[in-house]
C-alpha cells in the first residue's frame, strides 16, 4: 500500500539513545515528498520583514542561497507559527524526481527517469548530455529522450517499476518504454511495437521489466492481461515479443505473479521470480528458470526450481554473471536477504544486513547488487544508517566471495546511494543523497575513489544549516521489544520559542505496510521543522531494513504491532521532553493512513491525525482493491471472509464511537488501490459523529499525489488543519479551510 521512496537504516536491536546522522556546512533543500519529489526552485526574494530571508545569486550559477541566520535577530514566537521559506510551492515549483539510472555500454551515456509535477505528474527519460548546445538541455544537463508528452509509466502490479528496456548493442534504437496513456511498449521515437487490444473497459495489455536479448530482436518481460479486469481475472506471465512485428509468446505461465525475467549470456535460457497469492514477494517466492525453445512447456510447474523450494523463503533479483553464466540471487533464507549463487547452499556473502534495496518487491525492476566489467560483483547495503558498497570477487566456484571490499562515506560516496549502475574504467553510477542534501545522480570512481561527481541534481535551492533539522535516530521500548525511527527537531535559525515547554510533534506513518523510511532529505518534514513543529519518521515493527524477523512482526498484527509502534513513539519523546503531550498529531498515506485512523480510534494518545488515501474499512479493502494487494491481508490480518470478525475489530471505521479527535482526510479520485469510497465512508460516519474533520478529494490523482496544486494543497491543507485543532494563530501564508462541525 504506497511504499515510501528509497531509504534504508539499521537492523535488530540496540540501547536507547538519539544520535544526529550527519551534519554539513551548508545545506542543499532535496524536496523529497511523498515520492521522491525533488525540486529546482527559483523563488523571487520574500517580502522584507524581520523575518524574511534574503536570497543571492551569481549570473555563474542557478542555485538560490539563503543567507544564515547570524545576521538576523531571532524572533520569539510560538512553536507551528514560525515563518519559513520552505513552502508547498516551493517544493513542487519546477520539481523533478530522479530514478531509474542506467549507463549504456553502446552509448556510452547515463540516462535516467524524472517524473515532474509541473507537466501532470508525467515521468521522462532522459540523457545526461552537458555538451548539447542546444535549448533542449534541462539544467540538470539532460535532454529529454521520449517524446514530448509522453508519460513513461508501466502498470503492471499497479506500482510499476521497470518502465524501460535497455537493449544490447543497437544504442537508443534498441530502447523500448512503456507509454502510460495506451500501457503500450513503444520505440523512443514514440512508435509503438505491441497492439492496442480493447479489454473490459481498460487497455488489456500492460508490459514491465524487460530485457533484450544479445541481438536486440526480442524484449523479455512481465505481461499482465487484462481481458478481465476483475482483480482474479487478471493474467500475468512471462513473455516474449519480436521487436519488428510485435508477435508475442508465453514462455512461463500457470501462477499469479512473475517478476525479473532475465535472459542468459548465452541466450539459451530465461529466469523468473514467481508466487502464488496469498504470498506477497517478501512472503515466499520461487526462482525458476526455462529454455528458449519452440518445444519447451510455458507452465511453471514444469520448469526448473532454483530455490523457494519450502514454500517460506524470499527470493528476489536474480541476475546471470555475464562471462561464467551462473546464477545469482538474493534470497532471506538466513534471516536477512542475502546474495546467493545457485548450486552454492550457504550465502556467498553472509552479513546480517539486508541486501536488495530499501523496499524490495514493491516495485519491479530492483536489482540490488551488479556485475562489473571485471567480473566482479558490486553489491550495496546499509549499516548504522549508512550505505555501504561491497564489491567482491566471486569467480572461485563452490566457494564465497573473496577479496571483499567495502566503500562508503571516507571514500567520497554520499552518505546514502542505490540503484548501481557500472560504467567502464572503474566508473560507478547511482541515485544518492543524505539527510542534507539533494537527491542526486552520481558518478565515483572505483580506482580513484575522491568525492563522487554529481552529474545531475534535483534541487538548486539551497539554504544554511541553521535552517535545516537534522534527523536523530531513535530507538525506544515497544510491545514487542524495540522499535525504531527519526526525531527531527523544530528547527528554524530566525525564531525561538521561550513560551512554549515543547514543541507540537507530528508522527509520520510510512506505508507499505512492508517498506521503511528514510533519512534522505524530505522537504516534506522540513516543512513542520522550519515552522516549529518536531517530527517523528517512525519504523514499525513490519519495516524493512532490519531483517527478517522484524520483517515479520505484522504477521495476523496488522493494526496492533504498528498501532502500539507509533504511540509509544510518541510518548517516549514526550517523556524525554522532546514533545507537548497535549499536541501530538500523527499522519501516513495509504496503509500509513491506516495506522494513522487506528491510531486515533484505538488509543487515546493523539489529539489529531491527517489520513492521505489511508485505508478505514479493511472489509471493503479485502473485497475492492487490485490483484497485487487482493490477498496482502491474509497475512497482515487473516483470511477473509473466514475471519471477517477480525476484520470489522480491525477497522477504524467501524469504531468511529471511540473517536473523538479531528481527522483531515486526502484523497484521490481515481485511486485503484484505496478505492475513494474508504475516505467517502469515513467522511460521513464522522460527520454523523460530530466530530471536527475535512474531506478533499483531487481530481486527476491516483494512490499517491504527483501533480503540483494537489501537492501543495495537501501539505497547506494540513497546517491550516492543525492550527486550528491546537488554536495556533498568525501561522504565515496559511491557507483558508472549512473544517466540519469545528
């Protein structure tokens, strides 16, 4: 349900205590909200006030600086009125977000994703082109290489992922990509390869995760069929498609999800990870591999089983070694996801650490370790909040890695960095950044190591340290042991607050359920920071990023574990005076929204929450949502309709007699995954309540909000909604909202 963006921390357990993460001279504002947005802000200078921050610029550069605040008198004012150039505007305000990095051997250029509010939310592949001349060049140096107003956007699974092919050899003739409008695979120049072929009201076909082979002919990857758009009618298989006349043909068929085709170097053979519901690919999957062969049967059942074979193990991410032809994996069968070599029993690189990303199997096209042109695997993981490069050799057979070798931080690589994408001469390209600085693409030499080179970034805005709440890691006594997540302090150089004991807090709820936070910079939570509230990012047990077990503690607990998690949270920094107990609000999108309306109706901790396209009935969940998530319940609640009980106990909406706080509800119109009903449902028994709340609904928006005035007004929305539950007045630039029955 909605996995956050990228970001990853620590594992298991450790003593109580807060710690900074990191802390830099200057700071560069990465609006990372919601997913991953990022924005190249140019703001005119604000109005002078005593207040008001005083912006400079130099005709050599595009980066608008703030000045520190040492020049300025601070201002006693009470915490959530605090004046901040941090506004919802200037998050989204020619914002980008970056993924998807890949470096073309043929080419010999790095290209990438943006998705970008401004345009719609619409996602564009680019290349980074610093030499182009031409006013096509972005100033991030990218050249737009789809056409224009194109949308590349895959949605198989729903959540996509795995939009681009990068073919073998023929440069960007052999690139395909997924158009959103039509679900299409299309040439770059916009020339569709696959048919338009009508189902039940959709388009039926959807592709993702594909590859080419050798030749550049043939693309295999995940077709998803929608003949029938009922969820259990819904069709996925492993295909291929003959580039030229887009002819296709089922090669792995006969179970309800597929994922990672690869082809092998020798072209001979595809792998593919598969499950079966009610598994989700963090629950149990299998790795199968088949033959490329007219004759050969297109039933999984009948094709090699690599590993999965105990029906409660984890596989993900395979990939082949492009010279010896053996088979890599990762794989959670020792606790934690692990990097494996098949016909190799034990890990061959053994840590207790996560490999495989933050959040991996939410999206398709994740691959968290790489293949160097020596041969060589490069791998990332993250550790004390850190990422970590290891790079092993692993061309000894029936024996581990050797000669491993670990890069982070002292070496030149940003605090935190994934998606690894090799170049030549010891070249390494990936997506990173850190609590302080912008999502960035990098480039770090292997050989010489030195401060890795940011070729493109997201933000040019950039502000002083004294602005900026850097992010304490936490860890505090739960129901089940230890929990985890980030305090961020209200932090804002031209106020204090002497009137106030503590500050407003405001606990955020990620979703998934089964996914994490991050301590990338989240323009999202400066925005309370720089206002005077503190903010808490919590990891519920559930998260990833902490191994297996933890992983596991929502099992049949949904809306118990994560419930308990994120209150006792909330009172710990209460207790340890980081937090006004009488002005705790939480808030979480999607399955976050739902701890959050939990939260609210279960316990009597918070005093408001804010509900983003969060979930209220499980039942209608259960019975209304894609085939992706269609079973995801049966392992965070229990079987349904077997235990509807369970369900309805689970349900805020059905305990709306034992709420008794202001909700702010935000949803998407066209949102497949929380169909609109569960915010409509909940709406109105709150309203029949009496109780203060506000329903917006947003055109044009799906399971997560992309276009800008969306973005904006949700984040105004819900400062408007918290001034006037805690009676904060003279916020600056709030925004007027009618709030029922208050």
């Amino acid at each position: 349900l909605h996995p956050p963006p990228p970001g990853h921390i620590r594992r298991k357990h450790y003593p109580l205590r807060t710690e900074p993460i990191q802390s830099m001279q200057r700071t560069t504002l990465l609006t990372s909200l919601l997913t991953s947005l990022s924005c190249a802000f140019r703001p005119s200078v604000p109005s002078s006030s005593a207040s008001s921050f005083f912006a400079t610029r130099t005709a050599a550069s595009t980066t608008t600086r703030f000045a520190p605040f040492s020049t300025m008198t601070m201002i006693d004012k009470p915490y959530g009125a605090w004046e901040s150039p941090i506004t919802s505007k200037a998050i989204t305000a020619g914002s980008v977000r970056l993924g998807g990095v890949h470096h073309c051997p043929t080419t010999k250029n790095v290209y990438w994703l943006e998705g970008r509010p401004q345009e719609g939310g619409r996602n564009v592949l680019c290349r980074y082109a610093p030499d182009d001349d031409s006013k096509n060049k972005s100033e991030r140096d990218g050249v737009d290489v789809t056409p224009e107003e194109s949308n590349v956007r895959t949605r198989v699974h729903e959540y996509g992922g795995g939009a681009v092919v990068f073919g073998k050899g023929k440069g960007e003739d052999g690139m395909f990509y997924s158009e959103f409008a039509s679900q299409q695979l299309c040439r770059l120049s916009g020339e569709p390869i696959t048919p338009v072929e009508e189902g039940e009201g959709t388009q039926r076909f959807r592709y993702a995760d594909g590859v080419t082979s050798e030749d550049g002919t043939v693309i295999y990857c995940i077709r998803e069929d929608h003949a029938k758009p009922n969820p259990k009618d819904v069709v996925n298989e492993v295909v291929s498609i003959d580039v030229k006349d887009g002819s296709m043909t089922v090669l792995a068929t006969g179970n309800d999800f597929y994922a990672h085709p690869r082809v092998s170097p020798d072209g001979k053979k595809v792998t593919y990870v598969t499950w079966n519901h009610p598994n989700m690919p963090w629950d149990a999957t299998e790795l199968r591999v088949t033959t490329i062969d007219d004759a050969a049967s297109n039933k999984s059942a009948d094709h090699e089983l690599i590993a999965g074979e105990d029906g409660d193990t984890s596989i993900i991410q395979p990939s082949w070694h492009p010279d010896t032809g053996e088979l890599y994996y990762i794989s959670d069968q020792s606790g934690y996801y692990n990097v494996y070599r098949a016909g190799f029993a034990p890990s061959i690189l053994p840590m207790e650490y996560d490999f495989g990303g933050s959040a991996p199997g939410w999206a398709l096209g994740q691959q968290g370790f790489s293949f160097l042109p020596d041969g060589r695997l490069a791998a990332q993981y993250s550790k004390d909040g850190r990422s970590i490069l290891l790079v092993s050799d692993v061309s000894q057979k029936d024996s581990p890695a050797v000669g491993i070798e670990e890069f982070d931080g002292k070496d030149g690589l940003p605090m935190m960095f994934g998606g690894l994408s090799p170049g030549a001469d010891g070249d390494l390209y990936f997506l990173g950044g850190s609590p302080s600085t912008p999502s960035s693409i990098y480039k770090w030499n292997l050989e010489t190591k030195g401060p890795a080179t940011i070729l493109a970034c997201s933000s040019t805005l950039s502000f002083s340290e004294e602005l900026i709440s850097v992010p304490k890691q936490v860890e505090y006594p739960t129901t089940l042991g230890t929990a985890f997540g980030y305090y961020y302090a209200p932090k804002n150089g031209g106020y204090t607050c002497t009137t106030d004991k503590a500050s407003p807090l405001l606990v955020k709820a990620h979703g998934g359920p089964t996914a994490c936070t991050g301590t990338s910079f989240n323009a999202g939570i400066q925005y309370w920071t720089s206002r005077g509230f503190a903010v808490l990012d919590v990891d519920y047990g559930g998260s990833t990023g902490y191994g297996r077990d933890y992983r596991r503690r929502l099992r049949k607990s949904w809306g118990i574990v994560d419930i308990d998690d994120v209150c006792n949270g909330a009172k710990y920094l209460v207790k340890e005076g980081l937090a006004d107990g009488e002005r705790l609000c939480i808030d979480g999108g999607s399955a976050g929204g739902y701890t959050t309306l939990g939260a609210l109706a279960f316990k009597d901790v918070f005093k408001a929450g804010t509900s983003l396209y969060g979930v209220a009935d499980l039942t209608a969940l259960a019975g209304d949502t894609h085939k992706f998530e269609s079973r995801y319940l049966d392992g965070l609640v229990g079987a349904y309709p077997e235990e509807e009980k369970l369900y309805k106990e689970r349900s805020p909406i059905e305990s709306v007699d034992t709420l008794s706080c202001p909700i702010l509800l935000l949803q998407g119109v066209e949102d497949e995954v929380v169909p609109p009903n569960q915010a409509e449902m909940m709406h109105e028994a709150l309203l029949k309540k009496g109780i203060p709340t506000c329903l917006k609904m947003y055109e044009g928006e799906q399971h997560g909000f992309r276009q800008a005035e969306n973005i904006e007004d949700a984040l105004d929305s819900e400062l408007a909604f918290y001034g006037k539950v805690f009676g904060i007045e003279t916020i600056p630039g709030v925004i007027e909202l009618k709030v029922d029955n208050m």
